[in-house]
C-alpha cells in the first residue's frame, strides 16, 4: 500500500461508529466515606478516542480503573462492551481480557523476557499455542519498533522502549478497547515523543481508547473528545478544539491555564 | 524512521582489566591495605588466625587413626592430642547407627537417587522429564529406608492420580475451586480409607516387597538427612500456601492462616517434638502404630512451614502493587497470577530466607536426640557412654559439625548461585 493510500485508510478507520463500547450510568464509588467518583454518566462509542484530564486527585484514575475493575464501582452500571460489570468473576475475566491497560509505570514483569511478557496472557488465558503467541508477539513488537529487545529483560531497557513493551503486551491479547493511565507521565521528555507516536499509531487504526494524559499536543492531534474531571466529577467534555479554544467552566479555564500557562 | 532517543541497544562486552590491575598483590592492596584503619584490622585479623592455627594444628595432627579406645591413645606417648579413632571406629554407626549393614546400599542408593531427583529442581539445564522421578521420589525413598512391600507407596501415588481425575471431572461443571477441594478430599479418602485394605490385597496377588527395616534401626546422619530433607521437601508447598492465605481476602482462611503461624511461631520446637512422641499416643486410636519417625517429620514440617509462610510473606509485601494489577489486567485469574507472576518473584525475593529457614531447619534435627531418637547428637551420647571412648568430647562434635556443615554450606552457595542466575537487572 503506498503512503497516501495507507493514510486514507487509516483516516477512514478513525471514523467513530455508532455502536457502543463503554457506557457509565450513575456510577458512584466511595473510599470509605470520601466520595471519589460522583455520579459519572459517560458512553464512548467503538472508535472514539477519549482524553482525560483533571487535576491531580480528582479522580481519573479511579474511573478508568473501575472499568476493567481494578476498583470497584458501589453504585450505578458499567457496562463494557455488552458485558455488564459486576462481581461475577466470570464477567471480570472476559471483560479484562478484551480491555488492555497501561499503567504509568509500565509494571512489565521484571522475571520475564519482552517476548515472554507478551505471550504469557494470550498463552494461559487465551489457550493460544505457543508458536502462534510468539509470532503475534512479534508483529505487535515490530509495531512498537522493538523486535530486537524480544530476548531481552525489562530491567535492560529504557523507560520509552518498556512503555512501548507494555502497549505492545496489552494489544497481543487483541483488546477491543485500551486504557491508558497517564502513560508518559514517569518518562523523560525525551522518550515521551516514542510512546505517543506508537499511541497515535493505534488510533489511526480505530482502536477505542481511554486515555488519562496531560500531553494536550496528543489531545489535540487525536482525540475526538476530551473530558476534564474535578473532585470526583465530569465537569466538561468536549471536542478538543472547542475544549482548548473555548472552555466553559471556570475550573477548566483555571486548570488550562495552569498547564498550558507557563 | 524516525530518530530514536539515544540508548546504548547492545550492552558491551567487559573489557579485560589494563596490566597492573590484576593479581593478588593488587587484590590486596584494594581490599586489605586500602587505608590505616582496614590495614590495622586486617593485621590483628591475620594475627588471631595464625594464633588459633598455632594452637589447632598441633593438637589436631595426631598418628591417632586407627586407635580402637580413648586409653589406647593415652597409653601411646606418640599421640598428645586428639583421639580421631573414634570417628574410624564409629563412622559406621555415626552414619547409619542400627541400619543393618547388608542393607545399608538401601540408604546409599536412595541418597544418590536424591541427587537425581534434586537436579531438575536446582538446575534449569537438567530435561524436564526428571520431574517426573522427582514428584515419586519421596515414596521410592520411604520404600528403600523401611523396606516391605512396595504397595502402600504405589497406592498413596494413586491418590494423586484419583485426585488429578475428580479435579478434571469436576472442573468444567463445577468450576475451579470446587474441583480442587473436592479433588484432595477424594485423595485424602482414599490415602485413609482405601489405601491400606487394597495394598495388602494386591500385595497378597502380586508380592512386591524388600526386607523391612524398623525405625528403631534408624539413625546417624542418615536420620538427620531424612527428616531434614522431609522436612525441606514438605514445609516449602505448604509455606507457599499459609502465606497465600495470609493474604487471602477470606476471612476464614486467613484468620486460620494467621492463628496457625502465630501459634506455631510461639512454641519451641522441642515442645512439639515432645507432643510427637509421647502426647500424640493418648490422641491416637489404641493399637495405631504411628511411626514415631514420621511423627517427628509430621512435627518439623509444621514448625518450619509457618517460619516459610512469613518468609515468602515478606517476598509478597515487597512486590510492587503493579504487579498484581497487571496481571489482573491481562485477565489472569488468581491461580494463574500467582503461579506465573507473583511467586517467581515473591520467591526470588525471599531466596535468603527460604535457605536459611531449610538450614535452620536441617540444624534443629539435632533435637531428636532429646527424645531418644539416636541422631548423631545422639549417638555421640551413647558413644561416650561406652567403655571404650568414655571421656572423648572434642573429637566426636568436631566431626558431626563438620558433617552438618557441608550440607548447610552447600545450601548457601546454591542459594547464591541462584540468586545470581535469576539476576535479570544489570
Ligand atoms: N485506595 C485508596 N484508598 C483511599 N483513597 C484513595 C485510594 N486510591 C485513591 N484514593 C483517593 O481518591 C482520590 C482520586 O484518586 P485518583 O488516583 O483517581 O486521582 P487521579 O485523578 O488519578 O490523580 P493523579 O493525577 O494524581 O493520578 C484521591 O484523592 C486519592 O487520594
Ligand atoms: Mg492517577
């Protein structure tokens, strides 16, 4: 496929459907007696690339944990896609193997090869032969552009290349949804460049992505829709141009010029 | 292809050191003479070894090899120090104590087949199919040391296999926990209700057995690496599994956890001993003969068990909480998450303690001697007792702690060997 023709492939592939991937109803979650998530209704269609952002403690993590339970939600629905999450493991387990997650500190397994960290899940929850794992495992490492590190362990690479090990481990169980908490947030600015373009690569593909982030460059380049969060809240959602250029709530406007300001 | 940020991709080999860094001279200096104070200490150090040397060797070389009795080298104006015929004398009795000697091959063979057994778990190199000896070992060995017929062990081994079958059976309809429990009570039933009746039936058609060796003929070092090793081989599974289930989210199994450990960690080990051997009569069924052997492994196992549980506990806490939700995050149910994440690691961690706890374990045999099993503790009593070598001391303790010292050594440099095989950071 020639350039052009793949970039307009992929255009079309970032046209968000109608169908349904995640949807929150009325969902509360308390610690004890602090109320960290309020009320959170939210739907993301398959396709859609969603940004979180919110000042820190207001909850994001929270939400998007709840939706492969990490946490669990005390009040209201998730529903992901179609399987409604409740303490029915069976339902935890199907749902957790169709959602990827990375994590802001990757959290590879250090015991482990790269190629080992990537075939491990889709071996033993999958029931994938051995031969197959390690071939997908190599396509998704060649994605993220480090097929040479395979044999490797994580402690021997850098923050950017581990990350990129986390995204490519995540897609070899083939999810139809992928969260990200705060992604590049423990890289050096350097590497932070390497994540986000294996990030954009994957929306270009269509994949529905949550993404807590505070790389507004990112925001702007791929997400369809940016939600600000504060005190356990959805304050605004927005495209992000109208987000960036026309914030409604004094909290955003105060939260943007916090960190776009300076 | 877009520039990469700068990171060395291929590590580099290490370079031999320049001449004039090498040698002993050099090691010396570095670590020895590298400043006033570590020359002062290392001198006076250097100076208290010669001086134990000195006042060691002379006592130690002796021509006292073949003396048969503690008066014979006094009698010999030759021999001015140590008596080593004790240990030429006795080293039959030291090893095996009333082990027949036509069938003591028995405990030899079953002491060089440990090694085979051993090797596939100590050494990744060694093919997979030797697990499969490893997992039978323990009752091949129990067959060589007591002898009898071979059909009490072959059934016990079918337990397992009636186990494995009901969890197979099970888990599809009932699901995994469930099966499991199910699974060893089948196996717990059969070892108690089914094994002996149908072991002496099959041993009445087909005979399979060796001469029996009662456990009164038990002792020596033999005794130590038996319980010791039982104890080593049994306490670590059930360990792993007391841990676990301190950190078990249900209230039930963790209280039990935590009420065993603690209970067990609160009592001597001597006192347990002691229940094994004269309280647990009272309990038993009259007529029940109950080996007093496997008595005390039963005990050790448990006391060294909860010191394991609370080893491997700390492996766990140390584990980053990354871990258990990426592995939550891949869809790895518990059962999976533990075996293929957590343990590896928490047992990496733990490797220190884990050896310790099996050294101190297999040290702690000793006290076996304090109800009557004749251990080499033990023996040595009995030995300085007799006529013969009544009065020798230093030579006989000499000799068992330089026994108990190869093991517990060997123990340790594994431990650190492994340590740095499962190095994955450099
Ligand atoms: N296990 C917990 N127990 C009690 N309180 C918690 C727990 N985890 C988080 N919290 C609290 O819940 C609130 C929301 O936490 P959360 O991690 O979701 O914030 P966040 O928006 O992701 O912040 P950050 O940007 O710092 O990551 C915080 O005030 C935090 O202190
Ligand atoms: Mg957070």
């Amino acid at each position: 496929m020639t350039q052009t023709a793949e970039k307009a492939a992929n255009s079309s592939a970032m046209h968000v459907s109608d169908e349904v991937a995640i949807e929150v109803r009325n969902m509360n979650k308390w610690y004890g007696d602090f109320h960290v998530l309020k009320d959170i209704n939210l739907t993301v269609n398959r396709g859609e690339r969603i940004v979180i952002c919110g000042p820190s403690g207001s909850g994001k993590s929270t939400l998007i944990r709840c939706m492969n339970r990490l946490e669990e939600h005390q009040k209201g629905d998730i529903i992901v896609d179609g399987t409604e999450l409740s303490s029915d493991l069976k339902n935890i387990d199907k749902i957790r193997s169709e959602v990827g997650m990375c994590f802001q500190h990757f959290n590879l397994f250090p015991h482990l090869t790269i190629l080992e960290n990537c075939t491990l899940a889709p071996i033993w929850v999958r029931k994938t032969p051995k031969k197959e794992a390690e071939e997908t495992a190599m396509h998704f490492l060649e994605k993220v552009k480090i097929p040479e590190q395979a044999n490797k362990y994580p402690g021997q690479l850098s923050g950017g290349q581990q990350q990129r090990v986390a995204i490519a481990r995540s897609l070899c169980m083939k999810p139809r949804i992928m969260l990200f908490d705060e992604p590049t947030s423990a890289l050096d600015p350097e590497m932070i460049a390497e994540v986000l373009d294996t990030m954009i690569e994957l929306a270009e593909e269509g994949m529905t992505m949550l993404c807590v982030t505070h790389e507004m460059g990112f925001a702007r380049k791929v997400a369809n829709r940016v939600i600000f969060m504060d005190a356990g809240q959805i304050v605004e959602q927005n495209e992000p141009e109208e987000f960036f250029n026309n914030p409604q709530s004094e909290r955003t406007q105060l939260f943007l010029s916090q960190i776009l300001g300076h | 292809m877009k520039p990469e940020p700068y990171v060395r991709r291929e590590m580099l080999a290490p370079q031999p050191a320049p001449l004039g860094e090498t040698g002993i001279l050099r090691w010396m200096k570095a670590n020895l003479f590298s400043g006033p104070v570590n020359s002062v200490i290392s001198i006076a150090a250097g100076l208290f070894v010669l001086y134990v040397l000195y006042r060691l060797l002379p006592w130690a070389i002796q021509p006292s090899w073949n003396a048969t009795s503690l008066s014979q080298c006094q009698d010999d104006p030759n021999i001015t120090g140590a008596c080593w015929g004790v240990i030429h004398d006795r080293f039959n009795q030291l090893m095996f104590a009333f082990y027949p000697h036509e069938l003591q091959w028995r405990p030899l063979l079953a002491f060089g087949l440990m090694f085979v057994a051993i090797a596939p778990v100590l050494f990744d190199k060694v093919p997979r199919f030797l697990l499969a000896f490893t997992a039978m070992f323990p009752l091949l060995a129990i067959w060589l040391l007591w002898g009898g017929s071979a059909w009490p062990e072959l059934m016990v081994l079918a337990g397992f296999f009636i186990g494995y079958a009901v969890h197979k059976a099970l888990v599809g309809p009932a699901g995994e926990l469930t099966a499991i429990i199910l699974g060893v009570l089948a196996t717990l039933l059969w070892w108690i209700f089914g094994v002996s009746p149908v072991a002496e039936m099959l041993q009445g058609v087909v005979p399979l057995d060796i001469t029996p060796v009662e456990s009164s003929k038990f002792g020596g070092l033999m005794l130590s690496i038996t319980i010791g090793l039982a104890g080593i081989a049994f306490s670590f599974p059930l360990g792993i599994i007391l841990a676990l289930g301190r950190q078990s989210d249900m209230f039930i199994i963790k209280t039990l956890s935590v009420g065993y450990i603690e209970f067990i960690r609160g009592v001597p080990l001597i006192t347990l001993l002691f229940v094994a051997s004269v309280l647990l009569n009272y309990f038993l069924p009259r007529g029940t003969n109950f080996d007093l052997i496997l008595r005390v492994v039963i005990m050790v196992t448990l006391f060294a068990a909860a010191y394991m549980a609370e080893v491997i506990r700390g492996g766990l806490a140390a584990l980053p909480k990354g871990q258990y939700e990426a592995a939550d995050a891949l869809g790895l149910d518990y059962w999976k998450a533990m075996r293929l994440i957590i343990m590896p690691q928490a047992l990496k961690i733990s490797i220190p303690g884990i050896v310790g706890t099996f050294i101190g374990l297999f040290k702690d045999t000793t006290l076996v001697s304090i109800i009557g099993l004749l251990d080499p503790i033990g023996l040595a009593n009995s030995i300085r007792g007799t006529t013969d070598w009544n009065g020798i001391v230093w030579e006989l303790y000499l000799f068992i702690a330089l026994m108990f010292w190869v093991f517990t050594f060997s123990m340790s440099r594994y431990s650190m060997y492994l340590e740095n095989k499962l190095k994955t950071t450099h």
